[in-house]
C-alpha cells in the first residue's frame, strides 16, 4: 500500500518541478528545494512498508492529494504560488510522519 503514497509524491514532485521551470529567483529555489525533498522521501518510502490503514498514512495521502489538485490550478495563476508551496511542504510533513509511525 504505500505504493500509493510513493506514486503521489512523485506525481507531486513532477508538478512542483513543472512550477519551479516556469518562475524565477526566490520562488524556483523554493520550488527546487521541495522537489529535492519529494524525491528523498519518496525513496525513504519505498524502503518502508506502512499500514495503509493508519491514520498517519490516510492523512499523508490525503496531503499530497490536496496538494497536487491546487498545484493543477496554480500553475494557471500566479497568486496560487505561495499556497501550492506550503501546501507541498503541508504534504511532505505528513508523509515524514507516517514514516515515523511506521517505526512505531
């Protein structure tokens, strides 16, 4: 199960990286450094198996999907861009704590 969970951090990877090509500056760094934290905790995630059934991983899942559907419409509007950052940040936070409940 947390095939689905590493399938949606890459999909949300490849959506911040989309919005990091088309801005410049302070907000492609922004945007790069979280596709580089995506990618890393993608593969943490492959290397775990985590209970599909957990809160902490319905709550991850459930981030990166919010995360990915704003970041579909912000990349059409500029005044989406600090929101689809936090919101990728939101989803990477949930995902590290799913991981550490899995260690649980």
């Amino acid at each position: 199960m947390e095939y689905d969970l590493a399938e949606k951090l890459k999909g949300l990877a490849d959506r911040v990286n989309d919005l990091a090509i088309h801005h410049t500056g302070e907000t492609a760094k922004q945007f790069l450094e979280t596709q580089d934290k995506l990618a890393k905790l993608r593969l943490k995630l492959i290397k775990k198996e985590l209970n599909a059934q957990h809160e902490a991983y319905k709550a991850a899942l459930s981030g990166l999907n919010e995360a990915i559907d704003f970041i579909e419409d912000a990349d059409k509007k500029i005044e989406g861009i600090t929101d689809a950052i936090k919101l990728a940040t939101r989803a990477i936070d949930l995902v590290e704590k799913a991981l550490k409940n899995a260690a649980v």
